[in-house]
C-alpha cells in the first residue's frame, strides 16, 4: 500500500523548501533572523509539523531570493508527477 498523496505532496514542498535554503547557503537559524522568526518555526515547516500560508511562502522564498512564480512552476512539475502514478 502507497503513501497518502497529500502526505507525498507536502514532503515534495517541504523538499523543496530545504533545499532551496541549502542552495542560498543559509542555515535555518539565518533565514530565520531574516524573516524575524525563530529557528524552530523554519525547523518545524521543513520538518512538516507546520503548513505553510502562502504569505508566509511568499516571505520565504523572497528572504532566499527566489520567484514565487519560478518555485509554484517547478513544484507543479513535481506534484503532476505524483498526480500521474
């Protein structure tokens, strides 16, 4: 029996999340300061204990200097993927 889809298509953001950090080179603890959060709250979105708004993804995305437009397109890609099995 195969995951949730939902469950699969949240880990795809949340995967994507991280590592769009990662290619920024920042820690959480660094994007945390510059979205004025504490560490935890990136630590628990990336972890999936928190879903993310999409105020809150717009900030996130723009602290690491990446198009809102760019990332909703190639996460669409991803989820049409798990869409298709």
């Amino acid at each position: 029996m195969g995951k949730d889809p939902d469950f699969l298509r949240q880990q795809v953001l949340r995967e994507m999340l991280q590592l769009r950090r990662q290619k920024a080179g920042l820690t959480q603890r660094q994007l945390a300061e510059i979205l004025g959060r504490p560490q935890s709250w990136v630590c628990r979105h990336e972890r999936g204990d928190l879903r993310m708004d999409y105020m809150e993804l717009r900030a996130y995305l723009k602290a690491l200097d990446v198009s809102v437009v760019s990332f909703v397109t190639a996460l669409e890609r991803k989820l049409s993927e798990i869409d298709d099995e």
